[in-house]
C-alpha cells in the first residue's frame, strides 16, 4: 500500500468488468471489458482517475486554476475541464495543433463545461517547447488575474496522476479475483504513459497475478524507451517501491500505431463496428479502437492463445467520433446504414 490522499471524484465505487459473450464465442478467447469508460463526469474516461490525486494536490497548494496541455482531441483536457468545473476552479487548456482548422469535439465540451481553450498553431519547431513556452504566457496572464495557478502535465502523466491507475490495479485484482479469472492478461493503450505505469506499479508492488500488455498508440520511439524507465525510476524514489524494473520489464506492443497518432485507420473503425454490433459498446478512434484492433490482429497472429482470459481496459474517448477527420470516414462508410425518405 503507498501512502496517497486524493478527492474522491468516483465516489469510490469500482467501475464493471464486463464478460463480452458473443465475441468471445467468435473469438475463442474469454473476453473482458474494464469499463473506465464509465467514470461518473464530464462524459467519462481515465483521466478522471488521475485527476483525483492531482485535485487533492492542487488544493493543497490552494491553486485557483487548473492548467493543462494537450493536442486538439486531448480527452485529459475534457476531463481536467469537468473537474474544475464540478469543484468551482477556473481551468484554461493550451492546444498546440494544426490550426486554423477545425475545434475538436473535445474542444467544444471543454468550453460547455466553461473551460478557456488556448489554440496555438503548430509552428513546426519543437512541440514541447511550444506547449512550455505558451502555457508559461498562459500562466503569468492568470497570475495577473490572481488566480493561483496548478500545472498538470500531458495526460496527467506524472507520479501524483500515475496513483489513479495504481488504484486501479489494485481494484482490477480483486475483481478478477471474484470473478475467477486472476490468470488474466490486461491490455491498455499507452500514450502518455501514466495509465500504463500506473498499473504496472500497481500490479507488480501489490503482488498481483494479472499481467499486463500496453497497446502504443503513437510511434514509442528510442526517447520513450528512456522516459519509461526515468518515469519509473521517479515513481520508485517517490514512493519507496521495493520492485525494479528496467525496459525490457515494460511489455508494450509497439506494432499496431496504424500510422501515427490520432490517425484515421480502416481496420480501427471496423475494430469499432465490430466491439459495437456485437457487446454495443462504443470505442474510439484514437485510443480504445487502437488497442482492440491490436487485440485482434494478436489473437489472428496466435500471439494472444486460444482460451487465454483477456481484459481490456476501456479507458474513454467517445467524443473522438465526432472529430471531423474521423467523422468522414465513418460517414463514408456508414452511410449504407442510413434510408433516406424523400
Ligand atoms: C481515451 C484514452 N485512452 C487512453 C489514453 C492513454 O493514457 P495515457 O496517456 O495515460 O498513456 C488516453 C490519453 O490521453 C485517452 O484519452
């Protein structure tokens, strides 16, 4: 157990594990489904998990306004802005893309929920430079408001975010352990990473039996081999963890990025259609039609066994659907769906 402290945005209530029947007939596999998906505000998703620990944090410090970044379909940004919202904070997320172009379903929802979006078209220089040096502007404009302002990295990836999905872990275990299925391997999409970690350190310091698979979603390159081990190093020192690990220990499948990040991809959308037509549970795009494409190209090249127990982690991202590059493509292709009646 680690020593943490966090506001309890889920009502500490665990969110299901689903058994999916009809494709795991189809499949030959036993199929799960850990829906994060369901998380109670905002219209759901993992970050909310993340954003407890960080709360407590920022209200610690007594910040005023919760300040993040993240491309144009950040779901963190949602979700950031549906915390400050419910817990009466200003939030204001910083966006660097390709603009102008169009506002991301994301975008609007955060402004719904009364967060200021700050677009900034993508100069070609160095991104993370960009997103530092306009949130540092960002941060001295709120300061001359007043306002006390709390940073929180991409995807609330840092050691305080990670707690949420080592919470997690904790709570997938003991429902595999009443469901019986404790010898299951847990699939989840990486990108920013703090999911992922989290559930490693959770799983392996509280002595789990399930294993874990991360899905990248975008290109996992020679710097994210050496961000996962410093990330996990920190978390170590932070947290007094009794494990090791060094890169080789992470099992990250970095084969199904289906060209690159947010892409729009065919065999994503009809991972899409398929989880839909047959457990009506609706992926997206981005992350979660990612992670069950990969799932099933696995279980098609006999890396993931006949029988094996599989539980994907479904960690949100609906509004992704409705993102112009996608919203195309599905309309292209659905349209057959749809009888017109002149
Ligand atoms: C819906 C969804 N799934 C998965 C992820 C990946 O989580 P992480 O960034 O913690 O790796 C994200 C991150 O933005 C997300 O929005």
């Amino acid at each position: 157990m680690l020593q943490r402290n966090k506001i309890s945005i889920l009502d500490s209530q665990p969110t299901p594990i689903h058994f999916l029947p009809t494709l795991s007939k189809e499949l030959g596999v036993e199929l799960y489904i850990k829906r994060d998906d369901l998380t109670p505000f905002g219209a759901g998703g993992n970050k909310l998990r993340k954003l407890e620990y960080l709360l407590y944090d920022a209200v610690q410090k007594g910040a005023t306004t919760l300040l993040t970044v993240g491309g144009a379909q950040t779901n963190h940004g949602r979700l950031t802005a549906a915390v400050a919202a419910k817990y009466g904070m200003k939030c204001v997320i910083v966006s660097i893309d390709d603009y102008p172009g169009e506002i991301s379903a994301n975008i609007l929802l955060d402004a719904i929920m009364g967060a200021e979006v700050v677009l900034k078209k993508n100069d070609g220089s160095d991104i993370l430079l960009q997103y530092a040096e306009t949130a540092a502007a960002v941060k001295v404009r709120y300061e001359a408001m007043g306002e006390k302002v709390y940073e929180i990295p991409m995807g609330g990836s840092n050691t305080v975010g990670m707690l949420g999905y080592y919470e997690c872990a904790e709570e997938i275990t003991a429902q595999a352990k009443e469901i019986g299925i404790e010898d299951a391997i847990l699939y989840a999409g990486v990108g920013s990473m703090g999911t992922y970690m989290g559930l490693y350190c959770g799983l392996k310091n509280e002595g789990s039996p399930l294993g874990l698979t991360g899905i990248a979603i975008l290109p996992f390159n020679e710097d994210s081999d050496k961000h996962i081990v410093e990330y996990f190093n920190q978390i170590k020192e932070e947290y007094n963890l009794t494990i090791n690990a060094s890169r080789q220990d992470f099992n990250i499948e970095t084969g199904y990025i289906r060209g690159g990040y947010n892409n729009p991809d065919a065999a994503v959308r009809s991972a899409i259609y398929r989880m839909a037509r047959a457990e009506a549970i609706i992926l997206d795009p981005c992350y979660t039609g990612k992670v069950f494409a990969g799932i099933l190209d696995m279980i098609d090249e006999g890396r993931i066994k006949k029988g094996e127990k599989v539980i994907m982690l479904h960690t949100g991202g609906m509004p992704g659907i409705y993102t112009k590059h996608h919203r195309v493509e599905f309309e292209k292709e659905l349209i057959d769906h749809v009888t017109i009646i002149e």
